[in-house]
C-alpha cells in the first residue's frame, strides 16, 4: 500500500497543529467521535463479511456471480444490492473481496451500483418525503441505470 496519503496526512496534521493547536484538538476529538460511531456497524458489517465468505466456496461465489454466470448473476447481484444498506466504505472492500473469491466484474458493478443508488430498505423514507411517484421513479431509473452500468463495466473489462 502506498504510505503518501498517510504522509501528507500527517504533514497537514501537523501544520494545523502548529497554527491552531484548540482547533486541532476539536477536530480530533470530532473524528474520534465519527469513528466511535460508525465502529459498530463496520464491525458488524465485517463480521457479517467474514461469515458469508466463510460458508461460500469460492466456486460457489462464481457460480452465482460470477463472470460466467451472466446476466442471472447480474440480477442477482442487482436484486442483492438493492435490498442491501451497507455504506460505501464497507461496499468497497467486500467488492474486493467477492472478486478475488471469484464474482465477476460485471455482477459486482451491478451490486456496487445499485448498493449505492437504490434503496428498497429505504424506500418508506423516500416516499414520505419525496411522494411515492418520485420514490419509484428514482429507484427504477436508478435500477435500469446500474443495469446499463454493469454492462459498461462488463464490455470493458472483458
């Protein structure tokens, strides 16, 4: 892994502690708390992560998602992230982790994308402040949309 985003991290870190060292703390103490927060799901998330890649085989992951699975694998995948809340920075790594165990680039563009646009879980929301016509407008364009990227992704990785 490359250690320059940490080095200039700390570089910048230090020169606001140099010009404000309150300030600087604040701001410390506030990602702290950011990261006191999320904590819990993340490690739930992991767990759940390790559990799932734990009971699937490789050859089981690639078979239901992976390159030679098709476009079943890309629905389900879709159908998969749709009904999934998981934030980005969980998304990321277990899309990492689904590939090296086998899924394949387009179903896991259609997971990611749909993960991160549609939102079956959070549709009562949406519908109590959007109305229901926008909130499945939304989610259906977002669907087609993450459709159409994992085909993008599937013609240009191939």
């Amino acid at each position: 892994m490359d250690n320059t985003a940490y080095l200039i991290a700390f570089v910048a870190l230090g020169i606001s502690f140099f010009k404000s060292k309150e300030k600087t703390l604040q701001a410390l103490k506030k990602a702290w708390k950011s990261f006191e927060n999320i904590l819990p799901q993340f490690l739930s998330i992991l767990l759940l992560i390790g559990f799932v890649l734990s009971i699937l085989t490789p050859q089981q992951i690639s078979s239901l998602i992976g390159g030679d699975s098709g476009w079943w694998g890309v629905m389900l995948a879709s159908i998969l992230g749709s009904i999934t809340l998981i934030p980005g920075f969980i998304a990321f790594p277990l899309a990492a982790a689904l590939i090296q165990s086998g899924a394949g680039y387009m179903q896991i563009a259609a997971f990611i994308s749909t993960l991160m646009m549609v939102g079956i879980v959070t549709i009562p929301m949406e519908i109590k402040f959007f109305g229901k016509k926008a909130a499945y407008l939304r989610n259906g364009l977002a669907f087609i949309f993450s459709l159409l990227v994992a085909l993008i992704m599937g013609v240009i990785l191939k």
